[in-house]
C-alpha cells in the first residue's frame, strides 16, 4: 500500500500580507432581525466569515494564488470541537493543508508533501484529527489518510490502487474519498469512484480496523445513469444508519425516494417509498435531527423529468419533515427555493443554506445563497454576487 514519507522538515509557511485587503461590505438586503443560527463561512476564493447575530461580515483568510489566476483556496473543513478551520491551499502544482482559528488567526500549515496533493479535509466529531485525500502526484495511488489536528504524520485508512494498477483489466478497482464522519466517530463514510469506468457509490469505513461496507445502491430509472456520491446524505444521530438520495446525472435534483442504509451491512430501504405514476414527489438533500425525524428538500413533478433535456425543467422545492418510521410527509416550508446548486442544513436544523442560480436557470450566472429557516420568515441574503461562490460551511 502507498505510504507519504515522513516530513523531514516543518512545512512552508502560507505568506499573509502585512496589510489585509479591504474586505467586503457587509450584507445589508436582510433586515437585521433575521439571524442565523450560527455563524457560517464562505469560500468566495479567499474564506469569509458571517456572524449570526448580525451577519457582520470579515475575511478571513488572505492567501496569494500561484499562479495569479489560480483560486487560493479550494476546499474548508470546520471542526466540530472548536470551529477552528482547515482549509487546502493551492500553490501551483503543490497543496497545502492549514489550520487557523475560527477568525483566521495563526495559521499553520499542517500538511505539505511534494509529490502528493491533499483534498476534501474532514474533522472528527471531536475534532482531534483530520481526514484527508492524499494523491501521488505523478500517479494514481494515494487514499485516505487520517492526520492529527495539531500537525504530525498522516496514518493511511484505505489505500488506492497503485499507479501500475491503472492498465489492469479488472474494472471493480476503486478509489476512495472522504465525504463525512458518523457523529460516535467509529466509521467514515466514503465516496467510491472507480478506475475504468465512470461511477460512484457510498461506502463505509470502520476506523478500528479499516474493513469497508458498501453501501447498496438504489436501483436507476430504465435508460439513466446514476451515482450515490453528493452532499444528498447525512447520518442518523445514533450512527447506526445514513440516510441519502442517488443522483440523476443530467437531471434535476431529487429522487422518488429517501433510502436508509444499515451502518453494519450497506443494505438500502426507500424511507419514502416511490410512486409508480404521477405526481411524484423528488426528494433531495435529507437532514437526520437529533430526535430522529428527517428534514429534506421535496419537489412535486406529474412525471419523471427527463435528463439531458434541451429545456430544463425548473422545480419548485418545499421544506419538509419526514417520519422515517412511517414515511409521512410533512411540508413545513413550501417553495423555499428553486434551481438548486447546494444545500447546508443548519446543525440544528432550524433552517437550510441553499444556493441556486437565478431565474434564467443558467450555470454561468452567479449563484445566489440565502438562509432559508423552516419558521415562518423572510429568507436571509448571504451573499452579494456570487460568481465566486465555491462553497460553505456551518460553524458548530
């Protein structure tokens, strides 16, 4: 299996000016009894933060790109512990992993190997480590790798075929990804792509001991290509399942059915069973609250939309609340967004970030972000333009 050689020496520091440029303004389309839950990041190409009792804006991170053109920074993780910050920096053909405090202050470089790329960082629960992509620069090996929060040697979890594999027949070989840990922090889930064909699905990995469990994946609609990896999933608040909805690719968000999958055996159930005939009901973007009961994003349609079409079909999505013992469904938001790009429930889950694009439905025009709590009231604006949105996190 592939292994980073140890670190002979502490990695280059990030260079932050002396002088922070000037940030931002701060938002002013939400009246200023709209709050957020808690504060919120977003990765604009440099990180921001949002305050929640008055939606205060600040920069927090100041990195250069190399190259100029290039997007800084590339992807966030914030701790569960302590909302302190791990976020990858782009350097040319190197990456960076760094740690700051929730404000940005002292950053460190936590990780920077040559020859190997660091992605998708994600935090224990109790934030004592740090689950990392790692990626051989001249090759395909690689896997994931867990890394202390402070700094130190990277511990190979699951490892990816080696480079000489890529030419091999078998099309089952698989790389994997870290997409989110159970909230005990006993198993992490992955995202499974394979080598020789295009796909991916869900599994899950158990820390004590590496042993992976597939997670069975729904079955695709006649004719359609489907995967399981997207942020259309969370884990049930003892652990022992997750709920998520496949991808239709080319299509709308949403599927006919929330699926529970069993944590010890990958085995799937449709939560919301599927309906044969119209209207249908698309589901996407599932949320487990502490209770049990699920919040989703749910999409009424007279039929399947198709994909690839030449006219996108625009959907209109509610907030709804779903018994996963009995499969009721309850709307407690109704057309809470449409176009959908992104989802983020609050932890709490009072409420939802969703980006979307605008009322043209096109890709190349900026993305808007707003809160949208599932209470009676206005939907909070959290960003000015957009066209930079790469993404966004909660903080704890």
């Amino acid at each position: 299996s592939p292994t980073v050689p140890p670190l002979t020496e502490t990695p280059t520091a990030i260079t932050v000016p002396t002088e922070p440029p000037p940030t931002a303004p701060a938002a002013t389309s939400a009246a200023s009894t709209n709050l957020l839950p808690t504060a919120i990041y977003l990765i604009e190409s440099q990180i921001f933060r949002l305050e929640a009792a008055d939606l205060a804006r600040s920069q927090v991170t100041y990195e250069a790109p190399t190259p100029v053109d290039s997007l800084p920074i590339t992807a966030l993780a914030v701790s569960p512990a302590d909302s302190s910050l791990a976020y990858i920096v782009q350097q040319g053909r190197n990456t960076t992993l760094v740690r700051s405090s929730p404000g940005g202050a002292e950053p460190r470089p936590i990780f920077a190997q040559p020859g190997f790329f660091v992605s998708e960082p994600v935090f224990t629960p109790d934030g004592t480590r740090i689950a990392v992509r790692l990626s051989e620069a001249e090759s395909f090996g690689g896997g994931i790798y867990l890394l202390p929060a402070e700094g130190g040697e990277p511990q190979l979890l699951v490892a990816n075929p080696p480079a000489g594999d890529l030419t091999d027949s078998d099309p089952t070989l698989r790389s994997y990804a870290p997409a989110r840990f159970s909230p005990d922090g006993t198993l992490l889930l992955t995202y499974q792509g394979y080598t020789q064909i295009e796909g991916c699905n869900l599994a899950i990995v158990r820390l004590a001991d590496g042993s992976i469990t597939p997670v069975q994946s729904p079955p695709a609609p006649e004719g359609e290509y489907v995967i399981d990896c997207s942020d259309s999933v969370t884990w049930a608040p003892d652990s022992r399942a997750l709920y998520f909805t496949p991808l239709r690719v080319g299509a709308p968000l949403g599927a006919q059915a929330i699926w529970r999958a069993d944590a010890t055996t990958g085995a799937s159930v449709p939560v919301t069973p599927p309906v044969a005939a119209g209207p249908l009901t698309l589901y996407t973007h599932p949320f487990a609250l502490a209770d049990g009961t699920l919040r989703a994003l749910a999409a009424t349609v007279n039929e399947l939309p198709p994909a690839f079409s030449d006219t996108p079909l625009t959907l209109s999505y509610d907030l709804v609340q779903i018994d996963p013992a009995t499969g009721v469904v309850e709307v407690v938001r109704p057309a809470a967004a449409v176009n959908i790009n992104r989802v983020a429930w609050a932890p709490d889950g009072s409420g939802a970030a969703i980006s979307f694009f605008d009322e043209t439905n096109d890709p190349a025009a900026p993305l808007v972000l707003q809160f949208v709590p599932t209470a009676p009231g206005a939907a909070v604006l959290l960003n000015n333009e957009g066209f930079d949105l790469l993404g966004f996190a909660w903080a704890p």
